[in-house]
C-alpha cells in the first residue's frame, strides 16, 4: 500500500536526517511531502494548509518543530507519530510523547520510560542510507587529506559527555598512532586554547566531513574509532555507527550495552570496554590488514542487508499497521 506521508523536520543542512528518511520511504513506494518548520515565517498556519490538503496517513516528526499543542491539535485530522533521535529524555519532550499516536526512540534502554508516558512507544534504531554516502572517485588529494591509522568523526565540545572522548583520544596521541578527528571546529576561547595548541588540536582534520568526503575518511582510515554518549543505554547506537559501517569502515567502538545484539564484536566490528583495552585493540588489529578489510566488508554487508533507511522505514510501516490495525 502507498502511504501518503508528510514529513516535518528539519532539512536546513545537506546531513540532516530528513533527507535519509524521506528517501527511505520513497524506496518504500510512499508520496513522501516535506517541511522544514523552522525555515517558515508560518509554520503553524503551512502545516494545517498541508495537512489538509495532503490528508496524509500520518505526520512524522523528530523534535519540538512545533509546539506539542499543535501535533495534539494535528491529531483531529490525522495520526502523529515521532522518531527521537537522541538517548535522551530531554524536559521538554515528554509532552511530544504525549500528543504522538506512536513514539519512536532509537534507544531500548528507555522504552520503558518512554511507555510511562505513552503506551505506544517503540524501540527504532537509526540506519544508513547509501545513496548519500557515494564515492565518485579518491584522488591523491583524498589519500592525503583523509587517510590515517585512526580515524574519529564528532563532536570534541566542552559538554560532559564529549570530555571523556578527549581523554580517550589524547590516550591515543600519547602512544604514538597516527591519528586525525574530523569534526565542528573547537570554539575559539580561552578556555580552549589549551585543546587547540596541544596534541589533540593539531590532529584535526580541518573540516566537518558529510556525503562523501565521510565515506573517504570511512574507507581510507585503518581504524575508524566511536565513543557514543550513553553506552549504559540498552541499545542506543547513534546513526554514526551505521553510516561509516556502511561506508566500508572498520569500526571499532566503546562496548554499548546490547550492541551484540545488532553486529556480532570481532566478526562485524570491534569494541572495547575501556581505555586500556582500546589500545591493546588498536595495537592488534592496527598491522592487520586482512583481518581488518574482513571485518569491514561483513560489517558492510550486514548494513546493506538489515540496517538501511529503506529497511528501517519499512519496520516503522509495520509497526504502525499493526498498531492501528491498517491494511
């Protein structure tokens, strides 16, 4: 069956989910109408003239781009239903999850909490759309701007969550590997000229890399390293994980509670549960070459197989037709 869906989040920037979604449904055989609220002088009034119009399935949302009274308001015309990308329970979001006839969190470790407040709360983790992700070509120009032994793609902010990356990461300097981070550039602050004048700053890639310089920096890193933000979370990979799996990365990951449940560790990636045993990882797998490209290329496939957008979207399908019982 064709859906109509009307899609509300943002598309302001060439890497916002949005795109990923859109097209995932798309490939499903769904009319997909999007609207990105927050670059309208009227979102309000857009929203109800598509609404209307349209007479979507369902209005799919992320965030707070509109206030929840107004999703709730939605819900005399059609169903809402929204897929947080975070894992985490902001204050402002329990009222969202109130006015969604289906909440979606890529986080299982907090199903329950979300099911406190809305019975119709899923666990729906985030995925890779490849046609994003395409490498034209590599020149010498990308073999010298993104390759290295190791490789970190994120944030390195002055939050709380960031500052045990950069322990982690200067750990990494200190031993002596060859390694670059690719990212928002470091605010220029006293406070920060520390990290900018020190190892870590100098190991800066110098952009923030999307599309396909990410799939460059995926593919010609030996060691492509993450560190999401809640690993206690039961299942709460951030789409990082999927996208440079998918762009041929060897991925090697702090352990994320349940992880195992989704890539099987040393045949599909690699974690580790600490600092120590980063580096023992690192020094193993670093001068192994074959071993490595065999990981990555199972990690590749299995990505292909069950964790694009198109399969993602699809699961979502399912879970809405079977919740309102829809053909």
């Amino acid at each position: 069956m064709q859906y109509n869906i009307l899609l509300v989040t943002s598309f302001s920037k060439p890497w916002d989910n949005g795109w990923y979604y859109q097209k995932g449904f798309e490939k499903n055989g769904c009319r997909v109408v999007s609207l990105d609220a927050a670059s309208l002088a009227n979102s309000v009034d857009a929203v109800y003239k598509i609404t209307k119009e349209l007479k979507p399935d369902f209005i799919l949302h992320t965030k707070d781009e509109l206030p929840a009274e107004i999703f709730q308001d939605l819900r005399k015309f059609t169903k809402v239903i929204q897929w947080h990308p975070d894992p985490v329970i902001q204050d402002w979001l329990p009222p969202f999850v109130k006015a969604s006839d289906i909440f979606f969190t890529m986080s299982e470790g907090l199903v329950d909490e979300f099911r406190n407040i809305n019975p119709n709360s899923f666990w729906l983790t985030q995925a890779f759309e490849p046609s994003f992700f395409e490498i034209k070509e590599i020149t010498q120009k990308d073999l010298k701007t993104f390759s290295s032994d190791i490789a970190f793609a994120g944030n390195l902010g002055s939050m709380m969550q960031y500052l045990d990356r950069r322990k982690s990461l200067k750990l990494i300097i200190e031993n002596g590997f060859d390694f670059r981070w690719w990212g928002p550039k470091i605010p220029r602050k006293f406070s920060t000229l520390p990290l900018m004048l020190g190892n870590l700053g100098r190991a800066y890639g110098g952009q923030f890399i999307w599309g396909e310089s990410y799939a460059k920096v995926a593919k010609l890193s030996k060691i492509f390293l993450a560190f999401d933000s809640m690993p206690h979370l039961r299942k709460s990979m951030s789409a990082r994980m999927y996208t440079a799996v998918g762009c041929g990365a060897f991925y090697m990951c702090r352990h994320i509670n349940g992880i195992e449940e989704v890539f099987e560790p040393d045949k599909e990636i690699v974690t580790f549960n600490s600092d120590a045993e980063m580096i023992d990882k690192i020094r193993f797998f670093l001068p192994k070459e074959d071993i490595r490209k065999k990981i990555a290329e199972a990690g590749r496939v299995r990505i292909l197989k069950d964790h694009t957008y198109e399969v993602r979207t699809r699961e979502m399908l399912n879970i809405i037709r079977k919740v309102f019982s829809l053909a």
